[in-house]
C-alpha cells in the first residue's frame, strides 16, 4: 500500500520525513509503521531521542505534519503534542 501511494505520489518518500522528523525531534528512528487512518495516510515512527527517551510520533504522509506525539517517560505515557 505504501509504495503504490508513493508511486502515485499521494505520500511524501519516507526518507524526507525520517530526515525531518530526527532532525527535528533529535533522535533515531527504530520502528516506522504505514498505516491508513479515516482515509489519512499515517507514518507512525519510534524515535529513540538523543536524551533517552521514546516517542512515537504520527505524521501525516501527505504533508509531513507531525500530528501527535507521546513520550514514554517514567510513571507512564505523556501527551507531548496534543491532538488537533
């Protein structure tokens, strides 16, 4: 499904988001999921950030929005960007 979508060019390269998103997000992508969410393309990535923690980010594949992020920190999930 994601390579038709990249090929019909519906999505942004995986590449040019993981590039924006450890930039941004300062860390290392361990786990990106494609998945398609109310018709909405969806990267879900885990980032392993520079100070530790995990996120899991979701990015819009269309236009490389970061859409919602949670951290893992110590007690449990924290919203770290609320939903729009």
């Amino acid at each position: 499904m994601a390579l038709q979508a990249l090929e019909q060019g519906r999505v942004l390269p995986l590449r040019a988001v993981l590039e924006k998103v450890e930039r941004d997000y300062q860390g290392q992508a361990l786990k990106v999921e494609f998945e398609q969410d109310d018709g909405r393309f969806i990267y879900e990535i885990r980032l392993l950030q520079s100070d530790g923690r995990m996120a899991k980010l979701k990015v819009d594949a269309v236009d490389g929005r970061v859409l919602d992020i949670r951290r893992k920190e110590r007690g449990g999930d924290r919203d770290a960007h609320p939903r729009r």
